[in-house]
C-alpha cells in the first residue's frame, strides 16, 4: 500500500466546542470523491523525537477533500502545520 502525506491544518472546532482527538488533514491533489477512498486507513504522526501517535481516517470534511482523522490521543499543538503519513 502507498503512503500518502497530508498535513494537519487544525482540531475540530465548535461554536462552543474543541474536539482534542478529531484534527483535519489537507491531502494535495485530492477532491471529495478521491479522499472518500482514504476513509478507514491508518494515519501516523511522528513527533521530533520519534514517537508514533496513530490514528484512523473517519471521514470527509467538506468538498474540497478534507479528511477528518480521530487519534487514539490528542496531538500536541505543535502537530499543526506538520505533515502526517496516511496508510
């Protein structure tokens, strides 16, 4: 299976809401019919240190092509603006 890379553009917000666990993911190239493929795939991030925190692709978010992808574990706010890996 291909990796794919995307990068984190923020957690999932609300009016009142902050959802620490659910973060969107820009993949380039991809529109809404081609990222519905990616739902159900593994996500990776790395930290600097070399830490894994994983996660699963849950759905589409918008009609651009953004993905929606809940980690086990809230990522640190540093995770925005990083790449992440999609497998």
């Amino acid at each position: 299976m291909v990796e794919i890379i995307g990068a984190i553009k923020n957690c999932m917000l609300g009016s009142r809401t902050q959802k620490p666990k659910q973060y969107i993911v820009n993949v380039e190239g991809y529109g809404k019919v081609k990222a519905s493929s990616l739902i159900g795939r593994k996500a990776v991030w790395t930290t600097s240190s070399g830490k894994d925190i994983t996660g699963k692709v849950a759905g589409v978010h918008g009609d651009k092509g953004a993905l929606r992808v809940i980690f086990t574990k809230g990522l640190p706010g540093q995770a925005i603006g990083t790449s992440i890996k999609i497998k």
